[in-house]
C-alpha cells in the first residue's frame, strides 16, 4: 500500500498503517511527521521523505527502512524489528534499545545506543557506518554496538566520553587508536577470534543491506569495548 | 588510632530475664544476627551494634521480654555539634563512603500541615451527615476538556480525554519491584483492585504474575526504562513518566547487581547480578519539548487510550515547571515532596534538597489557575502523606488526589527502622530474601490496606461533612477551608489561606 504523507498528521499515519490489513507500505512525501511506526509489529515500511523524531519508538517487531536519514530518538525503547537508515541519524538513535536492529549507512549523533540493554534472546544491535557523536553507548547495559568508521581513516570514529558508565554489553570500533578519553569503567582491547566470528555475522546482513564488502570492512583493525569488571559502576557507600 | 569503634550503638536491647523463657524466637526473626543463645552462660544475649530498631523481635517475641531503647550514654552536649553529626563524620573518616540512607527524612523540618486547620459549618451552612446523606469521594484525573461540542442538532457530543477514575482520592505511588518484596508488590495490587484505586509498579517493570491487576495499575517508566516493552505499556490503567523522585530530587537510581536476582532480573529485563543502574536525567529529555516528545511517542504506542503522568520532586522552581509541564500535552502532574520516602538515597541529598510538598502544591495550583491552565492537568501529590486530615489539607491546597507509599508500608507492618537500604526487611518488605519476604502474607497485607484506605475514606467524608462540603471537587482548592496557626505572612502568602482568627 502506497501512502502519500502530504497533509497527514502522524496520528492519522499511524492509523493507517495500524488499521490496514496489508503488510507493507510505502510511505511518500513524509515531511518530518514524528512517531511514524511507534510500537508497530508485523509490518515493512518504507519511508520517502524525512521521518521526524522517534521513528520506531517502542517498535515490536516491524521493519522499517528509511531511504534518506532520520532525526533524533530513533528506535527509542524499541524491543524488536529492524530499522534501516540509508543516510544518518540524529541524536539519542536506539536509546534503551531491548531488541531488534537498527542500521544507519552514515553517522549517528550523540547519545547513540545508550542505556542499551540485553535479557536472554533479546540481543540488540546498533551498527554504524561512518562516526558517532559524544556520549556513544552512555549507560550501556547490553547489546551491541559497532560503529565502522567508513570515513574516518582509521582515527577513532567516535566523540567524547564513549562508554561512559557503560556497565554490560560490547562496542566494537573500526580504527587503529582509541579515543583519548575513554573512561574507567571501560576496557578496550583487540578484538579477540572470538570476538571477530560474532561481528562477522552481525555484519553479514549490514553489509549486504547497504552493498558493502565485508572483507574489506574485516581488513581493518578493531577494538572491542567491555564494562571493567575490576572498576564496576558504583560508589563506595557508608550506611546510617 | 585505628581499631579504635568510635561507634556507640545508637540503641540497646533490653531484655528481662525474668519473663525471657528462651524460646530463641528473637534469635530466628532477626535478620541483623543481633540475638543469639549463649551456651556457656545459658542465657540469650544481644549484640546491640546491630540493632536497627526495626520492632521485630519485640512485636513476636511471646513473653513480651524485650524492648528496644534509645541508649542513653552521652556525648558532651552541644547545640551546634549534636551527636549524629559527630558520629556520620566518624563513619565517613573511617569509610571514605557517601552515607546512604533510607525512607523520608528524619530532619525537623517544618509540616506544613501540622500548621493549618480545617474548618467547620455551624448555624448557617449547615454540617452534612455521611451516614445520611451521599458523599461523593470519587475523582477523575485527567486533562478536563472545557469546551462543548454540539452536533447538528443542537445535541451535546460526550466526549473525554483519557482519564483513570479513583473511588478514594488516595493512590499507592511507585515503588519499584526490587526495592520492595514479592508480596509487599501483591498486596498493593490486591488492595488497589478491592478499593477502585491504583498502584504503582515503580520503575523496575511489572511482574508477569501482576498483569492482571493492570485496570488499577500505573506503569511508570523511568531514565533506565526497566521492563518496559510494548506489552508493559499496554498493561497499565495510566503511565507515569519519572522525572525525580522527591527524596532524592537529581538524583538517579541504583539497584545493586546482588539484588538482582531471580524474578527481579526477570521483571527488570536484566540479567542477574547485573547493576539497575537510572541516573537522574533522561538523556533524552533536556526541555519542555522533549518531555512532549516523550509524552506523545508513549500516547502513540498506546493509541491514546491512557493518560499520561509526569513526576516531578517539589524543587524550587516548581511552579515554573510544573506549568510548562501543564503545556506537554501531560493529563496528571504528580508531585513528590521532600520528605518523600526511598529504598535507598544519599543522605546529604535526602535531608537537604527540595521543598515540602504544602508549599509546592500551593504555589503550583496558584501559578495553573492565574495562567488559566490548571483544567489541562489534575495534580497528585505525594511526600509523607500520614493522616487523612493531611489529605483534606492538601485537597483543600488544590491537590485532586494523594500519593501514598510510606503509610501503605506502615499499615503492612514497617516500623520506619530506615535500613531499607541493606536489604534484610525484618518485616518482608524492602527485602528479596525469601525467608523475609514470606514473613508478609499478601491476604492479610491486603486487607490490612483496605482497612487502612477504607478508614481514611470515612474520615474524609466526615471531615467534609462538618465542612458542609459533599464532594471532593467541591473542596478541592477551596483554602478558605484552611486556616494557617502559627505561620508567617510569607508562609500564609504561599499558601493562600488566612491566619486562623482572622
Ligand atoms: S523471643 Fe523473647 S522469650 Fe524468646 S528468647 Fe527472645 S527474648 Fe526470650
Ligand atoms: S534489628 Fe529489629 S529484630 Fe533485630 S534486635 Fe533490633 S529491633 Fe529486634
Ligand atoms: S520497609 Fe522494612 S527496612 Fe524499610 S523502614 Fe520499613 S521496616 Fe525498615
């Protein structure tokens, strides 16, 4: 089902989508219209245009591919599904992410994947082509993160204070030096064998999705972020 | 100097050998090991260094052998330097540690409504009789449309927004499954279904075993976003959005991974042993339009059907927020005074940040009503509520309806020892051991709630009776039912009532 967006409120959108019985949808002419696909299951929808903030917020199992970039708080709680962004994402894109999958082909802003968390087969994955903006993984609490610096000629493809807080789950970061200020709670290491089977196929999807080579990704040199087990997050406590 | 205690215990069991019969019942209820036989001298002893003053071992004990009391040995007095002082640096210069505490303050802070009295009908107006007259304690809350829609015939379209409907103006507000038990969770589920009102899953998701009680239960969501998932959402009567927590204004939470074990971990959508960790912000909520954002993703995926809460501890500025707030598309603002109760909180932040909740709510539902904006909101507060004539008061400040959470807990049997924080509730409450939590039996707990709310409720309408008032929409904001005793002009300004004599 095709749907023109023009003159549509998001709340009339969203209805439409919900209300029909068809699996997949187009959607044309989106000009900024927020909550597109918020809590959707069981449909494929692909966005035309420039979706607004929250795009997939709570998603529950819907595919949705947005051919040019999103805005801010993409995926936000969204506890499965897959979103493909071809361009970049704004800020805060996978926040508090469960489940699913979220691809963006460019950049991310700042806040990516944080409070990420992972409960048995609930395994998030946030994958990201070029760079992040600051506070990358904040909170992280599970899940995957792989940020692939596409651009960035093996410079850290990150911001500020990656990690920080960070207290389950993995980042995994294509280049060849760390970012300068990673914090205490984070060790950083070469990415083990181990390590490297398990992005291998994460990316075989990611790669093919966006009509990357893999190997040539695999070629370069990655780090892998884990919480410190010796420097948990936490603060010494005195009871009264 | 070191191995030195400087440490006295604050307080000393005593126990009269007399009536002692050495049943060791004391020994098996205390959790904090303070009680123990003594085979060589054949008697019961105790440790008092770990004596939380919690009541247990005297409540059960069953020759009534014990008591607790407040030691007597006595530091040099001093106004400026009291002992508590004296003995919290003591503690810290030992530790290096942030004191942690738990529940409301224990500071003397001024109750403001231990400063204002109620008024009553005589001659004209007169006084109403509950017992004969119907009183109407039912409220809705909820953004109140004013506008009236007609159809082409001239016919009023009934139209609402989303609203949730109390039968007592009094809610049991969030306390996460985590922080409290198993059982203490299933009783305020229980208790809120029986009474028509409602419960709060706190920020630590929602139970499997407690998805029935959705239709009188609030989901909250908070910074960390614990358990939350479409089906969580779709659960709830209401969702609160957390903004701060009255006790800890700032402050985020942290649930240690060691309490993160079997269910919890579960409900949480963690795995054991891991840290709950939610600090103070949402980090993606840093305006007014952000929080809007929030609001309308959370109507979204809930198809509008639910209204929405947004909580917020009384700070200084709260007028201010809590009218943009008015403005976010939320339907329920609730407001956490500072004398809130917490599983756990830095001391330093629980006694010294945020304002009391008489104050907040007055100036609150002042700075709405003069911008014309308090019908888009219904106010809750909460932050020690202990009395029914507290929740007339803060009806009569303008409140719609009260949060409950430390009483709820006294009625289930908490002595306000204030060691939640350590996780050995002798009281099966703020505890997950399941010896401790089976001490609570979720049948009796429940009733005991019932009885509790439901003896409120009488009052209220008692109070309301004597007032000449039949209903709580007619007292709510009405403070010229509210007289201030022994208040300054500020503090009588603030609050918008008279002095009483006046
Ligand atoms: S419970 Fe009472 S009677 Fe029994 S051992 Fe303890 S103090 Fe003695
Ligand atoms: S901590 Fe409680 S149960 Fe233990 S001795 Fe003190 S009052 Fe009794
Ligand atoms: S809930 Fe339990 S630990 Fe907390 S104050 Fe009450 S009795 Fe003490």
């Amino acid at each position: 089902m095709v749907i023109d967006a023009s003159g549509l409120s998001y709340k009339e959108l969203n209805e439409r989508i919900k209300e029909s019985s068809d699996t997949e949808f187009d959607i044309e002419n989106l000009k900024g219209q927020r909550y597109i696909a918020t809590g959707s299951k069981g449909k494929k929808i692909v966005i035309h245009g420039t979706p607004g903030n929250d795009v997939g917020a709570f998603l529950d199992g819907s595919e949705v591919e947005i051919l040019s970039s999103a805005q801010d708080a993409t995926g936000d709680t969204m506890n499965d599904g897959k979103i493909v962004i071809h361009g970049s994402a704004g800020d805060a894109a996978g926040y508090a992410m469960r489940g699913g999958k979220i691809y963006i082909r460019g950049r991310a802003g700042y806040r990516a994947g944080i409070h990420m968390k992972a409960y048995k087969e609930k395994r998030p994955l946030l994958i990201i082509g070029e760079s992040a903006g600051s506070f990358l993984g904040e909170y992280q609490a599970g899940g995957t993160i792989i940020v692939l610096g596409l651009s960035s000629d093996g410079k850290p493809p990150v911001g500020f204070f990656c990690g920080t807080g960070m207290h389950g789950g993995k980042i995994y970061l294509r280049c060849n030096e760390l970012p300068p200020d990673l914090p205490e709670q984070v060790i950083a290491e070469d990415m083990s064998e181990e390590d490297e089977k398990e992005l291998r196929e994460h990316l075989k999807d990611y790669a093919a999705t966006f009509n990357l080579d893999i190997e040539k990704i695999l070629k370069e040199h990655f780090f892998v972020l884990k919480p410190n087990s010796q420097n948990p997050y936490k603060r010494l406590y005195t009871h009264i | 100097m070191s191995g030195i205690n400087y440490l006295f215990p604050e307080y000393e069991v005593k126990r009269d050998y007399d009536r002692c019969i050495a049943c060791r019942v004391c020994e098996r209820q205390c959790a904090n090991e303070v009680h123990h036989f003594d085979d060589k001298r054949g008697k019961m002893v105790s440790d008092d260094t770990k004596c939380v003053c919690c009541q247990r071992c005297v409540s059960l004990c069953p020759t009534r052998a014990l008591k607790i009391v407040k030691t007597d040995n006595t530091f040099k007095t001093n106004a400026n330097w009291r002992e508590n002082m004296i003995t919290n640096i003591y503690r810290q210069a030992d530790t290096g540690g942030v004191l942690l505490a738990s529940m409301g303050t224990p500071k003397e802070y001024p109750v403001y409504f231990d400063k204002m009295l109620i008024n009553a009908s005589q001659v004209t107006n007169p006084s109403i009789d509950p017992l004969r007259e119907p009183m109407e304690t039912r409220v809705f809350l909820g953004s109140k449309e004013t506008k009236i829609i007609r159809d082409s015939d001239g016919r009023i379209v009934p139209h609402l927004n989303q609203h949730i409907e109390l039968s007592t103006p009094i809610m049991f507000s969030a306390m996460s499954y985590g922080s409290i038990s198993y059982n203490a969770h299933r009783a305020l589920a229980m208790a809120a279904e029986e009474l028509g009102t409602f419960y709060n899953t706190g920020e630590g998701g929602l139970h499997e075993d407690f998805y029935k009680y959705g239709k009188n239960t609030i989901v909250q969501v908070a910074s960390g976003r614990f358990g939350v998932k479409p089906e969580y959402l779709e659960a709830g009567a209401a969702l609160e959005i957390k903004m701060g927590q009255g006790a800890k204004p700032g402050i985020g939470g942290h649930l240690p991974g060691a309490k993160i074990v079997g269910d919890v971990s579960r409900t949480r959508m963690i795995p054991e042993g891991s840290d709950a960790i939610s600090p103070a912000p949402h980090h993606d909520i840093y305006s007014i339009e952000d929080l809007r954002q929030l609001i309308f993703a959370l109507k979204e995926a809930t198809d509008y059907k639910k209204p929405v809460i947004v909580k917020v501890a009384a700070v200084h500025n709260i007028a201010a927020i809590a009218s943009g707030i008015a403005r976010s598309g939320a339907d329920i603002i609730s407001i956490d005074g500072f004398r809130g109760g917490t599983g756990a909180a830095p001391a330093a932040i629980r006694d010294n940040v945020g304002i009391p909740m008489e104050l907040a709510l007055a100036s609150v539902d002042k700075r709405l009503r003069d911008e014309g904006i308090r019908n888009n909101v219904s106010l809750v507060v909460g932050g020690s509520i202990r009395s029914s004539a507290d929740i007339v008061k803060a009806i009569a400040l303008g409140a719609d309806a009260v949060y409950i959470a430390t009483s709820a807990l006294i009625a289930l049997g908490c002595h306000l020892c204030r060691t939640c924080h350590l996780g050995r509730c002798n009281w099966g409450i703020a505890t997950q051991r399941p010896d401790l939590v089976k001490r609570l039996n979720p049948n009796i707990g429940k009733e005991r709630l019932v009885n509790l709310i439901n003896a409120w409720t009488n009052e209220i309408k008692e109070i309301m009776g004597g007032m000449g008032i039949n209903s709580i929409e007619a007292l709510k904001g009405n403070r010229a039912m509210l007289r201030g005793i022994g208040l300054n002009e500020k503090e009588l300004e603030i609050l918008g009532i008279k002095h009483a004599g006046e």
